[in-house]
C-alpha cells in the first residue's frame, strides 16, 4: 500500500505542484488550503508525512501543528515545513525539514524518502 502525504497550503499552484509530484512517484495525496480545514482531512486521511505552509489564512501553520500534534495518534506524524517565510527553521522545532520557496523539486522528494521510504 503507498504511502499517503498531506499538502497543506493556500496556494492552488503549490497544492496541485506537490501532489502531482507525489502521485508521480508512487505516493497517494490529500490536501487542505488552510490549517482550519486541515484537521478534518487529517483525521479523515491519517496521512504518513504532511507538508505545511505557515502563513495562511484562518490558521496559521504553527497552530495548527500545535492542535494536531497534541493528538496522541498525530504525535509522532513527520512534517516538512516548505514556506516563503524567513526564520521558518524556528516555527516549528519538531519538523524534519524545512524548506523555502521556490523550493528544488528534486530537494523535497529526497526528504520524504528519507523520511517514509518510497
């Protein structure tokens, strides 16, 4: 069975971008554009790695990271955190990546395998 990843961002280019990204090399995708609607997905999902923007609107990425996390099933779920912001290595301490946009296709796909395997 693939493995599953989560997209959420509140860009349409960056969520078609990385799913496509992602089915094309064997992984099965959700997505959701803002952390609001993000927890639902998750819950509904249970994705193996989510990728997550931290400037959205209705909630930011942190807080959103900080209300799944603090599920016990989510505790352990890996998180890229891929966004334009600076300092982003800091906004989420517990990511196994962080990556800024533009970011090298190539660079996000190494850290998910590296993360769940292919």
């Amino acid at each position: 069975m693939p493995k599953k990843i989560m997209v959420v961002d509140d860009d349409p280019a960056i969520v078609e971008f990385l799913t496509s990204l992602f089915k094309d090399n064997g992984y099965e995708t959700c997505s959701a554009s803002d952390g609001s609607l993000a927890l639902e997905v998750l819950e509904r999902e249970k994705p193996d790695l989510l990728t997550l923007d931290l400037e959205m609107p209705e909630e930011w990425g942190p807080r959103f990271y900080r209300k799944f996390s603090q599920k016990p099933e989510f505790k352990e779920l890996p998180v890229i955190v891929i966004s334009g912001l600076s300092g982003i290595h800091l906004a989420i301490r517990k990511a196994v990546a962080t990556v800024n946009k533009p970011f090298d296709p190539k660079q996000v796909l190494e850290i998910v395998k590296n993360t769940i395997g292919s």
